[in-house]
C-alpha cells in the first residue's frame, strides 16, 4: 500500500501531526514522518515528540533556521529529492498550518504531481505582512484534500475559487487537548516552571495568567515588547511568560515588570497544566487562542486580527494589539456569554482518517 509522508517542523506541527498519525495508525493508513528541522531545540523539539508519543522522524532534513526565502528553499529542495525517491511509493504528502515547512512542502509535491494534503485549511488574517498569510493561501492553491477548522474556512475558500477536496472536519487541535489534557491531569506530576535563566523550578502560588509572544511584528519591535510588557504587568497576579528563543537577543535591553516571570519554553503537558491553573492567557499564538477557548479561559490577542474569529463572539477572545491601554481595558473585561463549543467535536483526525481512505479507495 502506498504512504502517506508527513512533513512538519515547527512545535505546533508536532501537537497537530501526533494526534492525526494516531488516527491513521488507527485507521490502517501507513504513514512517514519526516521533520524539516525548522524547529531544532529539544525544547521546540525534541520533548514534544516524547511526550506526544509521536514515532522517531524517518527523516530531518535539519533545516534549521534562515531567512524566509533561505528556509523555505532548504525545505522544498530537501522535500523534491525525498519525494523523487519514493514516488511510486507516496500517496500525497500531508501538511500543517501556515509555517515555512508547510508551504515548502506542498510546493515540492505540486510540482511533481503528488497530491498535497492540507490540515487547517482555509485560515486568513487578510494580512499579508504576516509570512502564514502568505504561506497558507499558497499551499491550499496548491493542495487537493484540504481540512477545515470550521465553516469560516471553507467560505474563505470558496472566495479564492477552491471548493473541490473541501471538508469541514473541526480542529485536530481540540483532539489534541481532549487526548493530552486527560494524560496531564492521570501523569499527576506538579507543574514544574524552569526561570529562563536558571534557578530552581517553582510552581504557582496564586493566580496568574500565560503570556506569550513570538510574531516578528511584536518580538523585533521594541516599543511593542514595551507596551506589552506594560499592559500584562496590570494582571493582579504572577505573569508566566516562556520565552520562545525568537526573543532572546532582545531581551537585555527590555524592563521587565516584577510580576512578569520569564521561564523555559514547556513542554506540551506542561502548558496544558499551566492553562488550566490560570486565569488569563495574553498571546499572539493562533493554537493558543484556540486553546486558552477549549479550556475555558479569557484570552487578548496581542494582534489586531485574529484567523479565529469565532473565538471574538462574548469576549472570549479580546484584540488588542500590542497596547497597553488596551489590554489594560481588556483585563477587566471578562466574557460577557456562556461558553459554548467551537471547532467541532474533538474527533477530527478520525475524520480526516476517514475522509482520507474514501478519497484515495483505500
Ligand atoms: C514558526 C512559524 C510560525 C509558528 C511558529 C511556532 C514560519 C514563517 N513561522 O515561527 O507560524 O507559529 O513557528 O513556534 O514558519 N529558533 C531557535 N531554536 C529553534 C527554533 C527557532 O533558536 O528551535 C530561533 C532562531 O533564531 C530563528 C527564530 O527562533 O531564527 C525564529 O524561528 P523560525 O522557525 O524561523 O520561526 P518561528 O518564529 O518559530
């Protein structure tokens, strides 16, 4: 029977990859994996294949970070030779999200008439200047199945033109927090948060809320960090922030507030647990956004637009963008309606399975 090669790279291709791979295991659907190596610290790596029980690569291309046009191009060179050697024996190659790796992938394998399959399908911002917009209208040009979080997906679609392969399945993300949030809670271990700059693991003592940010637009603009900082610092209690290693060159020129705690990046077990013991979650993560919903958390997007619209409805999910009044005004604005579910129901891969089998008569 032929293969289906996964391609991924970045630590959120990992959550979303480990919960499909199950589902086609499960399915009788042989799979390869293989990483790009765009994310290459055990930390954004390594632990999340551990912990997720995801299989050992068959392959990592390592490669590793670049510019935009640099990175992409490693990973679509290395995708084409890999595809070219096993052409017979691939069905289609199946990618994540919006992420270099992603749209490198699914170029590699238009060309050679290998059919794309795209997970996600269907997410706009409607702004360019970000490097996933880019990336993600490009692959579902390019892609043959393509896989939608909600019906917001498939319109954004349609606009473009693309209605066949189309499928609204809900978010393997939601699988993922359904499957791992269950394993966090029976592994009983406390959640342990390593200080970035060494120190002994504390846990938390009260309330506190998760802050992350890693979109260039905030990270390599320092009146931006500022006003972030600033605003997050008016959370009454302690503010975790893991610091993704995008930040680390700037961060001795930063004031950080006394309430703001720099820690490791976690593991994914580990920010589960830290999502449901908090109170608040500031990001400027698409999957967190997500997330901070199925948990039941307030979030405030340090963007002014969110692909996850659904998630605005009641106040759940606050745009701020990156200023401090702002999400001064968003911390004391909790959700205004009951929550309800979005994303459906928490068994998309089994979907996707599904739909993958009848599509090529497996
Ligand atoms: C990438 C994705 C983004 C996704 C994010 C998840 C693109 C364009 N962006 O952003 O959509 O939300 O992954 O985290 O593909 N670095 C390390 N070690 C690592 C990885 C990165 O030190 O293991 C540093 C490097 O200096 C690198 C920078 O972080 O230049 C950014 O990494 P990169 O993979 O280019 O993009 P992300 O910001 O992680």
């Amino acid at each position: 029977m032929k293969e289906i090669i996964t391609l991924v790279g970045a630590r959120p291709q990992f959550v979303k990859a480990s919960v499909v791979s199950r589902a086609l295991r499960d399915a009788g659907i042989p799979e390869v994996l293989v990483h790009s190596g765009q994310h290459y610290d055990a930390a954004m790596s390594a632990v999340f294949f551990e912990e997720l029980g995801l299989p050992e690569p068959a392959l990592n291309f390592e490669a590793g970070s670049g510019s935009h046009g640099a990175q992409t191009a490693a990973i679509l060179a290395k995708t084409e030779e890999l595809l070219l050697s096993r052409r017979d024996r691939t069905l289609a190659l199946m990618v994540y999200g919006d992420t270099n790796s992603t749209l490198a992938g699914a170029l590699a394998a238009a060309k050679l008439h290998i059919p794309v399959i795209h997970v996600e399908a269907g997410l706009r911002s409607f702004n360019r200047q970000m490097p996933e917009e880019v990336n993600r209208v490009l692959t579902d040009q390019l892609s043959s199945l393509l896989f939608c979080s909600s019906e917001t997906g498939a319109a954004h679609l349609r606009a473009e033109g693309i209605s066949a392969g189309v499928h609204i399945t809900g978010d393997v993300m939601h699988d993922a927090v359904r499957i791992f949030s269950g394993l966090a809670t029976e592994k009983g271990e406390a959640l342990r948060l390593v200080p970035l700059n060494g120190g002994a693991p504390f846990t938390l003592s009260g309330p506190a809320a998760l802050l992350t940010v890693h979109r260039p637009s905030n990270t390599d603009d320092p009146a931006n960090m500022a006003a972030i900082l600033e605003g997050a610092a008016d959370f009454s209690g302690e503010v975790i922030w893991p610091v993704h290693p995008r930040n680390h060159d700037r961060l001795s020129g930063m004031r950080i507030p006394p309430n703001i705690r720099l820690v490791k990046p976690l593991p994914y077990l580990s920010l589960l647990q830290l999502l449901a013991q908090a109170a608040l979650v500031l990001t400027d993560s698409g999957g967190l956004q997500k997330e901070a919903y199925w948990l039941k958390k307030a979030c405030i997007t340090l963007r002014l637009e969110t692909e996850w619209v659904e998630t605005l409805e009641g106040g759940w999910n606050q745009l701020t963008g990156p200023d401090a009044a702002a999400i001064r005004q968003a911390i004391s604005n909790p959700p205004a309606t009951p929550w309800q579910p979005l994303y459906g129901d928490g068994y998309a891969s089994q979907h996707i399975a599904a739909i993958i089998k009848a599509h090529f008569g497996l």
